[in-house]
C-alpha cells in the first residue's frame, strides 16, 4: 500500500485543496450575487444598505400601553386580522403572599388583540400588584438569526443594514423560520401564503423616514436610529449611554438588534 | 345549521390557556398532522433499508426470504415521503427551489438532495442490480404489459453471461454499503430540523437525530414483519420461521436501544431542570397523555418490549402459531407506537407557547387540506404502491422466482398472525 503514496501525488493533493480553498470565496461571491438577483428587498433605487446600520430601543418605563403603535403597523402595512408585526403586552405581578418567604407573587400577562385597543383595567385589585408595566414586542432584527438560519432557500435574509426580510415572491412557506423564532415574532401571512413579519417598515426607513411605530409614539417609549450615522445630539446614543441596555433571550446567542431599557426578569 | 352549530360550541371551548404570543393564537398549529405523517414515512423508508441491509452487508442469510420485500417497501415509502411535505408548503408550486437555490445552513435544504441521492444512488440502484437478472429472464417468457415493462427495467442491459452478473451482486453489496450511512443520514437530518430549534425547548435537544434514527429502525423493522407476514396470509403460505424469529430478535434489540436513548432523553430533561421544565412536564403529562404515556411509552414501547422479551426466553417452548399471533400483534403495536412518537414530537411542540407562559391545544380537521382523511390517504397510499410492486416484482407466478418467499410452504389460514 505505502508504494503507492508518492511526493506527486501528495503535492497534488495538497494543491487540489488550496485551490479549493481559493475558489471558495469566488463561490460565495457568485452565490451572493445568484441570491441578490432572486431575493429582493424592495428597497428604491439608490439606498445602500452597507452605509447604514439600523437600531430600535424600546424603553418599557415609558410605554403607556395605548396601542397607536400597533395599529399603526396594522394600518401601514396591511397587517391580516388576527396577526401581529408588533404586538404589547401587559405584566401584572402581585404582591407575595404574607409570610410566603417569595420576592413577588404571581406574574400575569396579556395582550387582548395585540394591545391595538389598548388595555382596560387590570381584574386584580389595585393593593395586591407589585408592579405593573408595559412591553413592546417585534421582530428582535437578530444579528445571528436563527430564522435565516433554517431558510431552505435563502427567502428571508439579514440585510448589511440590519433589517431582517422576507421575499415573499420567493418563500415556499414552509413555516419553518417560523418555528425557529424565538420570539414569536413571525407568522404565516393567510393571504400571501408565505411568513411574514416586521420590517422595520423597510419601505419608509430606505426613503429616510422612521417605522411608523416610532413615528406615532406618544410617550417616545420606540427610540429608532442608524449607527452609522448619527445625528448631532442622537436619542439612540443617548438612550445607550443613559440606560443599563438588556436584550431578550440573551441565551439562546440570537444577537438582538432590538434593545430594553428596564427590563424585568419575568420578561421572555 | 347543524354544521355551524357545531362550529360555534368547537369555536367556543378553550383554545388557549395562560399566556401565549399573539400570532402563536392559530386555531391549528403550524406544523399539522402532515408534518407528522412525513417524518413516519421516511422513517419507515430507513428502517426497511437497514433491515435489507442486513442480508447483503452483514450477511444473514436466514433473513433472505425478506430481502426483496424490504427493498421495495423501501422503495414504495420512499416515493411517498415528500407527499405530506408538498401538500403541507404554502407555495407548492416553488418547491424546486430547495434543489436549484438551497440555502446550505438550514437542515431542510440539504432534504432534495439526501432524498434524491437516496432514491436514486441508493434504492433504485440497489433493486435494478438485485432484479437485472430477473428481467432478463421475465421479459423473454412474460408477455403483454408486464412484458414490456419487465423489458425496459432492463434497460437494454441483457447481458447474463457470469462475470456480469458477479459484477452485479458486487454493486448490490457495495451500494448497500452506502445504502446504510445514508439511511442514517436521510432519517438523522429529519431528527436534526426539530433538534436545531433551539427556540423551542421540546425539540432543541442534540439526541433528537440519533432518537429520530433509532425509532425509524425500529419501525421500519417491524413494517417488515408485518409486510411479511401479511404477505403470507394473503398467499395463504406459512412464513418462514427462522427468519420471522431472528427479524424479530434484530427488531427487539433496536427496541431496546431505542427506549434507553428516549429514556436518557427524559432523564437528562428532568435532572438538568433547565428553563422551561414545568412546562414541558405539564404538556407530557397533560396534553400528551393518551399519545405520549399510554400510545408511546405503555403500548408502542413497554408492552411489545415484553411481549418480544419473553419470546427472546421461552421461544423454544412456544407453539410457531402463538409466537406468530404474539409477533404481529407487537409489531402493529410498534407501528401505531411510532407513529405516537411522532405525534408527541411534532404536535407537543407546539401545544405551549415560546414565551413558556400559557398552551395551546389542536382540534384536528376531519376534511380539509390538513386534516385527518388525508393523512390517513397519505399513509395508506406506500401501502398501495407496494402491493402494486408486490404484483410486478415479487409474484408468485414468475418462473425464476424461487426467493418470493423461499422456505415458505403453501398452507391455508385465514388470520395474519396465523400466516
């Protein structure tokens, strides 16, 4: 057998390798431009999405839980009844019971209709809540996607700018970016038939205006901005710099885009 | 009106509790009973190859008289596999993309190519060179359309002289050889689409491909057994015993490494008590308990662990009829306890919510594109096709057809389990 191994054939070998190694980014290439060409954004002409980086802060001790936020998603981009791009939800915690040796009591979530109504008055009585407070839910713009992940044909995507998208012209609807999600963020559009989700409302944030969600805040509890280019005074750098920033599911390395500021524990 | 009567009470019963994410308020979960029929079927496709593999690879003879038979019950599943997957894609009609423009991270991109390299490098390869012989020999007598179909598997290959049919029982045995990794592979990728959704803490789970690959031998085993013996009563010949008792000792050994890596699943679950335990414990022991502890643990596993245990003791002192009506009793078990298990993986995981906060619950559909008449006509199809290939490839009536069922006498019965 060992006759058989040379220095001709063991330099071969070796020079097949490297050569494949070479050829490895000229593939990429060429699979990124075959995926460029199939998977749109729908992004104008003109907007490259390499010169920004986008960024949305929710800060949860100034939402008031009105609901503008979430209809105005709605109503923006056509979301089907009885799904959410956005969505609020409502923690209640009780006070522990006498004597129980327990931090808190029992911890109660809601979110009637997404929150689009708004809430009304909690069932239980007011002496008997620790604390109370709003939490706006969307798309967590994973730096490390695990619905892009599990894609069979590459139709959802994370864009150079952050945005994670979904090219419903090309996504076989197989569900499984939806079930891969984490955060309960994505859904099964019944009309299109493919997943669907936020955007960020990529079709206003490329045209220079903010997600609609933002722009409607009342109480300014969605902070939005691009890393890359900072306006003079940014609330976005303000918001990191004057806040203990958490993110959600910090376990399981998804990598959020999306980042809190007055997160309790009890939020998933 | 009855009928929206009965829409309104079903409409009206809890369809969630606690807290679960808005858009995880679907009246039926994602993943319905197709995604639970695609898994079983392909697994089934992996169990019958391996138990063909044991004839060529491993060379037990005794098992010859299965050969065959595993082969194209293989084969007949296989055909059937992406069915449940195509009816259950929003877009059907985009299913190519997976093979022309397949994204290389995700498990169920690679399904395309693992399906098509195990369709065609593996079965219809392994089948045409087991049979190229047999064609040769049928398309000279056969006649008719049989004739004519037996003369294009040919392939225009006619050549019977020895050196080539050397060659062909050489190919057969190194593409059995192939044969058993990719069966792994075809199955252990379906375990590795739920195990690498680490979103959810009742799939995410590194034992999930080997506990995908293990009951699909399992029941891919105990199809074969009951293929057979099936087969045998129709013919109204007697089976082979020795072959039906060392089937059975290779389906009771894989039983039992399957219920221990299982139980060292629920083991580690339990003793690591990660995140999300509570929850999982109340769905096994709540809403999974009829499929998961009665259907999967009590009647597909401990009762055909027994029954065949003791048949591994005292087979000697039992009557060949007896163990033959024990044999097909616990391989039906078997069947309907596999496919138990993966109603408990794929619908359990969707019964709470991501936020481990609240439940969901699946009222399944009698008609309709996801509902409970097609996946019957799903499971039952293989079943058709393979009495089809049975018909063509496996008659009785074909001259050089000593190895149909060989070692079988002919008999009169009226009872599988009395084949």
């Amino acid at each position: 057998m060992s006759e058989h191994i040379t220095r001709r054939a063991v330099l071969k070998n070796l020079a097949a390798m490297v050569g494949g190694i070479l050829a490895m980014p000229a593939a990429r290439t060429c699979k990124a431009a075959v995926q460029h060409g199939l998977a749109s954004s729908r992004a104008p002409a003109g907007y490259d999405p390499f010169k920004h980086k986008w960024l949305m802060a929710l800060d949860v001790d100034r939402c008031i839980g009105c609901g503008l936020c979430v209809e105005a998603c709605c109503r923006e981009n056509g979301v089907p009844e009885g799904h959410w791009r956005t969505w609020i939800e409502r923690y209640v915690i009780t006070k522990p019971k006498a004597g129980s040796g327990e931090t808190r009591g029992e911890t109660m979530v809601d979110s009637p209709d997404g929150g689009k109504e708004g809430f009304t008055e909690s069932l239980v009585p007011k002496e008997d809540i620790l604390k109370s407070f709003f939490v706006p839910k969307l798309c967590n713009l994973c730096e490390h996607s695990p619905c892009t992940q599990v894609c069979p044909v590459g139709a959802t995507f994370e864009a150079p700018d952050g945005a994670v998208l979904v090219d419903k012209n090309y996504c076989i609807g197989c569900g499984f970016c939806i079930q891969a999600c984490p955060y309960g963020c994505r859904f099964l559009n019944p009309e299109t038939h493919t997943a669907d989700k936020c955007t960020l409302c990529y079709h206003r944030i490329t045209r220079g205006l903010k997600p609609a969600c933002v722009e409607i805040c009342p109480s300014q509890a969605r902070i939005f901005g691009d890393l890359k280019n900072p306006v003079p005074d940014d609330p976005l750098q303000r918001f990191i710099a004057n806040n203990q920033v958490e993110e959600l599911k910090k376990s399981l390395g998804t990598g959020p885009r999306v980042i809190y500021a007055g997160l309790d524990e009890e939020v998933r | 009106m009855n009928a929206t009567i009965l829409t309104n009470v079903v409409d009206a019963l809890p369809q969630f509790e606690g807290y679960v994410y808005p858009n995880e308020r679907t009246f039926h979960p994602l993943w319905s009973v197709l995604i639970v029929v695609y898994p079983y079927i392909t697994g089934l496709v992996a169990g019958a190859f391996i138990m063909a593999s044991l004839v060529r690879v491993f060379k037990v003879k005794a098992l010859e008289p299965i050969y065959r038979l595993a082969l194209l019950t293989a084969l007949a599943f296989m055909l059937c596999a992406t069915l449940p997957l195509l009816c259950h894609l929003g877009h059907p009609e985009r299913c190519f993309e997976i093979m022309m423009t397949p994204h290389f991270s995700s498990p169920m991109a690679m399904f395309g190519f693992v399906y098509a390299w195990y369709l065609m490098a593996v079965l219809l390869l392994e089948l045409w060179f087991d049979y190229r012989r047999d064609f040769v020999e049928w398309s000279k007598t056969e006649t008719g359309l049989r004739g004519i179909i037996y003369r294009a598997f040919t392939l225009g290959v006619t050549d019977l002289s020895e050196p080539a049919l050397r060659l062909d029982a050489r190919m057969g045995r190194i593409i059995s050889v192939v044969g058993i990794p990719s069966a792994f592979l075809l199955h252990g990728y379906v375990g590795f689409i739920f195990g690498s959704i680490k979103a959810n803490p009742w799939w995410g789970n590194p034992l999930m491909p080997i506990i995908f690959i293990l009951s699909a031998v399992v029941s891919g085993m105990a199809l074969c057994v009951f293929a057979y013996m099936v087969l045998c009563w129709v013919r109204r010949i007697t089976a082979d015993m020795r072959c039906l008792d060392l089937m059975i000792s290779f389906l009771f050994y894989a039983m039992v490494l399957d219920a221990a890596i299982e139980g060292l699943d629920w083991l580690h679950r339990l003793y690591s008590a990660e995140e999300g335990i509570e929850v999982l414990k109340s769905v096994a022991s709540s809403k999974l308990f009829y499929t998961l502890l009665i259907g999967q643990a009590c009647l597909g596993t401990l009762v055909p662990l027994l029954l065949l245990g003791t048949m591994q003791l005292i087979r000697k002192k039992v009557a060949d009829l007896n163990r033959r009506r024990v044999y097909f009793s616990s391989t039906v078990l078997i069947l309907i306890g596999v496919l138990a298990m993966r109603w408990n993986v794929v619908i359990g995981g969707q019964l709470f919510s991501k936020s481990l906060r609240g439940f969901m619950s699946y009222k399944m559909e009698f008609s309709g594109h996801e509902g409970w008449w097609l996946s019957v006509a799903l499971i039952a199809l293989p079943f058709i096709v393979l009495t089809v290939f049975i018909k063509f490839f496996l008659a009785q009536d074909l001259p050089t057809l000593e190895n149909v069922v060989p070692g079988a006498t002919p008999r009169t019965g009226s009872h599988p389990a009395q084949a």
